[in-house]
C-alpha cells in the first residue's frame, strides 16, 4: 500500500519568510550595492547602524555567513557608541542568525539572549515575539518539541497583543507544524484553522499555501483522504512556479490511491517527477519515485522495481537515510511478490540495518535535546544571578544610605546610646555570622552522608521512610589483588592510594548525577535513577563505569608516586531496590534488594578492566553500546545468568540538516 511522506510546513515557512521570493533574491545585487553606498558616506549616526545590519542581513540571504558577521560586528560597535538600543538589538539578531546557520548554538543563545533584553527594556512588542519565536526554532532543530512549543505559544501571544496578522499568522503555522509532528492531530488542525481569518488581509500566498497544505496533511494523517485531496487542490494552483508545487502534486497522488484513483494518482505523480526533475529538487524526485514504486507492486512488478531504483540512486546521493530506509522496504517486498526471494532478503537486510541506523540517530538527538535543555537552563540560571546580584546591590546601596542617616541620627540624640548601639549591631551580627557558618558546616557534613532530598527528611521528621524504586541501575566495583597488595604495603601508601582512587570516582558520580552508596574496604558502590527517579540512569552508569576503568589505565601509563596500580573489575545490574536510612548512631543510605545482590555478582563474575552487566541492563542499552554476550554464567546461590562485556558505544553518523529561522 502506498505511503503517506510525513513533511510539515513548520521550517518550509520560515525559510519563504527569511529568504523571500525569488524576485526579491534577483534584485539582492542592487539592494546590496545600495546600502554600502549609505554605509561607505562614513557618517557615525542611526542610518549607519540600519544599513550596517541592512547588509548582514543580505550577505546572510546569499549566503555570505563571515561577511554577515563582520557587518552586524561593525552595527554592534556603533551602536553602542550612539545608544541605538533597537539597532544593537538587530545586529545581535542577525549575528545570532549567522552563528544558527553555523550550528553554534551556544552562540546563538548568548547573542539572541542579549537581543531579546535589549527589545524587553525599550518594550519592543514585537521585536520581543519574533526573538521568542527564534529561540523556539532553536528548540525545535535541537530535537526539545515540548520546550519550542512553549516558545511559539509566547510568541503567538505577544504577536496578538502587538495585533500583528503576518507574525500572528506564522507562529499559528508553526505551533499547528510542530502539533502535526508530536502527532496531536486535532491540536494541529485546531491552530491551522484559526489562520484562516488572518488570509483575506494578509493576502499572502506563503502563509496561504502553509495553511491549505499543513490543514492537508493533518487530514491526510487521520485518514479523511478526501478532504486532504480538497486542501491539496486548494494548494496546488498557490504553489504552482514554486519549489512546494512538486509536493504538492505528489500528495494528491498518494490521497487519490487511496481512495481507488489509480489512474489519477498515476497522472499526478508523473507531473511531480517530471516538475522535480526539470528543476532538480531531487528530494522530492525520490518521493515521487518511492510514491509510484508503491503504486506500481501489485499491478507493474517492473515499473515498480524501476521506480524504487531509480530513487534509490538519488537517495544515496543526497544522503536522505530515511527515505532510503522506505524504499529498501519497498523492493523487499516487491521482490518478494515477484518471486525473486534472493534479492528480498538482501534488500530486508539493507532495510533492517538502515531502520536501526535510524533509530540510533535519533536516540543520539533525544540526547542531545536533553542536554541542549540543561545547557539553555544553565544559562537562564546564570543570568537569573546576575539580575539578582543587581538588585541586592542597589538594595545595599540604599541600606547604606539609611544606616549612615541613622547613626547621624542617633549621634545628635545620644551619642552614648548610639556607641553602644553599633556595638552591639557589631556583636549580632558576628555572632549570625558564627551561626551560618556552622549551620552551612553541619548542612554540608549531613550532605555528604546522605541524598539532599533524604538529609531534608532526616532534618524535618527526624527520621527517614524506607522507599521502593522500580528502576535503579546499581554498580560495585573492587580492586584485583588488594588483599594481597595490603599484606604487603605499608597502611599509609594503601590508605592514600585507595583514597585517590574513590575520590577520582566520586568526582565522576557527581558528573553524571548518579548516588554514592558506600565503600567497603576496595569495593565501591553506587547507584543511578534515586533518589529521584529518571529514565536514563542505565546509560549515565554504563559512561561512569567507562571513566573508572579509565581512571586505573591512566595510573598504568601515567604513574604516580605513592600511588599503587590496581587492575578494577566492576559489575552493573538495573532492577528494583528498597532505599532508606539504617542506625541511630554514624546512620547511613543504603539499598536492599535482590537486584543488588545480582549487582555484587556482576562484579564479582566480571574480569580485570572490564565492564560485566546483566541480561536487565542489557536489554534497555543495547541499541546504544556494543555488548560482547558471555552466554549464561554459573553464577553462586544463583545458577546460571546471561551476562555481557560493555566494549563501547556504537558509531553513529549524522545527517546534517539545515533548519531556517524567522528574521
């Protein structure tokens, strides 16, 4: 059955919206020529900085990226000379938008940062929705839907509060994209149709195609092949002369097939091939291929092996893995129809291992996203302080100024009173001081000992509730030979090596935001996904794991004086566990569970360097590392288990896309 190619019109509209039509991109020349003439006249005023970030904002339209920068540079430098706060924000813009294009993201959100203060303190309305509205690009091309999502809301927001239609109308285009893609139907439809009272004013076929082709494509997603079919026809004649028109054409195709309009759908799908090919827009070339590929494999086994063939061949050359991945499903299954079962089991193979390929990517991007959320957070907490540590100086400042008036006060009232009253604001506030910092002293110890969240139990209960965890992954490490090593050693050179080593690991737990249990003699013990649950503590343990064994190699080749070398065996297992606090005296955190005694055999089976774990956390980080099975272990008090040796993580590769923002 013929395949519906998931594309929404959420980046498809913002490039329109930053490059501009094509007569627009013809007359960048005289454009260009123009603004350096304003710029080469060498006055030091507004017009200056408007030209500069004139510039900018072509050579990156041209895709001229170093020149972009050097001229917002140069904007940014005169404004700030002349206190042209809209302009410094415009050039910051457009420097954020060079560095987007760059992949810089770090440095997109430190410019687009600075730009959206800026438009916050003249109250730039709308400057502050189209800021917002990029940041949520940002989001959305790091793979954080929901976080993009909250951008385009607010910008959809402050866009109805400035009443303007265009940005109104785009971030509806956007929100109701990015709905279609996290696969919430009836919320895409919901904001595509809201658009539909902005056209008439907007007069805008850009917004209109996005509108007619997003509504389309919901329908065609829910399965109202008819009504999609409607929307596409709507579009079609919009779109015509236009880049979207062979796409177009192609999603009629695949609706009329799917309502027994094979011979429309035929005649469709050969307009979008030959519109596609005259003008070399090759991706969607093999869309309309693999769509006639799918059409032709139960009435045309030769046509429809030619279609996919010659998709495939474009397809590897634009490295478009996904498509790819489609069409190896196709001619699997049409070779399997014809008969030909040699060639269906090697394209279901190519098909297999490119579906995998893709599956790894995007776990890679979900990664990603996460860690680009932390990082944004980061940042927002580090300007968060530095407002904060504004204000409190203002305050001081103000504070200073009372105490000042009101010892002058006091002097002329009292004097004696007054002496005595400094002395004793001096004592108290020495002996707070004293207080804080043995209440920050005991804080710290208590931390130390146990979880944050369980020390603030312990502190308001005066005891701590046992808790059940369904998912901890628990990893024990010990040293090989240490019984023997500590016969022989003098106890200070044991002591101060066995303490290198546990500091060394208790600096990666911190990295990785996983929980130190204990140490027993050699043995190290530590555990992931408590005291707050999270999904993703196999594979923060599993990178850990590979750090400590690091941390010994590292002695082997780099030596240290007073620091004896020790060969580390570790185990890791995931499971549930029982948490909670033990003792009255010297208490300490600890887990329960028949999930860490599995744990201490992982460790205990494992070999000198490597990393042993069991059939659990095998099965959740399998996709992700490559794991050397062991077959099933006799294993003491246990019987037999399967374990598996950690040899590395798997070798991905990325597909660069190129996302576009509004300018």
């Amino acid at each position: 059955m013929i395949g519906l190619k998931k594309k929404t019109y959420l980046s498809i509209l913002v490039v329109a919206m930053l490059l501009g039509t094509s007569v627009a991109l013809r007359s960048q020349n005289t454009q260009i020529d123009s603004l350096k003439a304003i710029v080469e006249t060498g006055r030091q005023d507004t017009a200056i900085v408007g030209a500069l970030n004139g510039l900018s904002l072509e050579s990156i339209q041209i895709n001229s990226l170093d020149q972009a920068s050097r001229y917002a540079d140069q904007a940014i430098l005169l404004a700030d000379k002349l206190a042209f706060k809209k302009g410094k924000a415009l050039a910051l813009k457009n420097k954020g938008l060079v560095e987007y294009y760059q992949n810089n993201y770090k440095e997109v959100l430190n410019n687009w940062t600075q730009s959206l203060e800026i438009y916050e303190s003249v109250n730039d309305t709308l400057g502050i929705a189209k800021l917002v509205n990029n940041l949520g690009a940002v989001y959305y091309s790091q793979g954080s839907h929901a976080k993009a999502l909250d951008y385009y809301l607010r910008s959809l927001s402050l866009s109805e509060k400035a009443k303007d239609t265009f940005n109104i109308a785009q971030a509806l285009v956007n929100i109701g994209g990015l709905y279609s893609q996290m696969e919430d139907y009836d919320k895409g439809l919901n904001r595509y149709q809201q658009i539909e009272k902005y056209l008439t004013s907007l007069d805008d076929p850009q917004i209109e195609s996005a509108y007619l082709m997003g509504i389309g494509e919901v329908y065609a997603l829910k399965g109202n092949h008819e009504e999609a079919i409607r929307y596409f026809q709507k579009a079609l004649p919009i779109n015509e002369n236009t880049q979207d028109y062979p796409h177009t054409l192609t999603m009629l195709g695949i609706e009329e097939y799917k309502i027994g309009n094979k011979e429309r759908a035929i005649a469709y799908l050969n307009r979008a091939y030959e519109y596609s090919s005259r003008f070399n827009i090759t991706l969607d070339q093999v869309q309309t291929l693999m769509a006639l590929g799918d059409l032709y494999q139960d009435s045309n086994i030769s046509l429809a092996l030619k279609s996919y063939k010659e998709a495939e061949t474009l397809a590897l050359d634009i490295e478009t893995n996904e498509e790819l991945r489609d069409i190896y499903k196709g001619m699997a299954t049409t070779y399997q129809k014809a008969g030909n079962f040699k060639n269906a089991f090697e394209y279901q193979n190519k098909y297999l291992r490119l579906k995998d390929s893709i599956f790894n990517i995007k776990t890679d991007d979900k990664i990603r996203g996460l860690q680009f959320d932390f990082e944004l957070e980061k940042k927002e907490d580090e300007l968060l302080s530095s407002n904060q540590k504004l204000v409190i100086s203002e305050l001081q400042a103000k504070r200073q100024q009372y105490v000042i008036f009101g010892v002058i006060l006091g002097l002329l009232l009292v004097l004696v009173l007054a002496v005595g009253s400094y002395k004793r604001y001096r004592y108290v506030k020495k002996t707070n001081k004293i207080i804080e910092e043995e209440k920050h002293r005991s804080e710290k110890l208590l931390l130390n000992i146990l979880p944050e969240e369980t020390a603030h139990e312990l502190k308001e209960n005066g005891k701590v509730a046992a808790k059940r965890f369904e998912s901890v992954t628990i990893l024990f490490s010990d040293f090989k030979g240490f019984t023997s090593h500590a016969q022989n050693l003098s106890p200070e050179i044991l002591v101060t090596s066995i303490d290198y080593y546990f500091s060394k690991f208790d600096q990666i737990m911190d990295k990785y935001e996983l929980e130190k249990i204990k140490t027993v003699g050699d043995a190290y013990m530590c555990a992931g996904g408590l005291p707050f649950p999270t999904s993703d503590h196999p594979f923060k343990m599993v990178e850990a794991a590979f750090e400590m064994a690091q941390v010994m190699e590292d002695m082997k080749t780099h030596p240290r004086e007073g620091i004896v070398p020790f060969d580390v065996r570790i185990g890791i297992n995931t499971g549930p566990v029982v948490a909670g606090v033990v003792g009255l005296n010297k208490f300490s955190y600890d887990i329960w569970g028949d999930s860490v005694n599995v744990a201490s055999r992982m460790e205990s089976m494992s070999e000198p360097g490597r990393i042993n774990i069991s059939e659990n956390t095998y099965q959740i980080i399998k996709e992700v590392y490559e794991c050397e099975s062991r077959g099933k272990v006799e294993v003491k008090n246990k019987g037999e288990m399967a374990m598996y040796f950690v040899n590395g993580r798997k070798i991905i590769r990325h597909q660069k896309v190129r996302t576009e923002v509004n300018t």
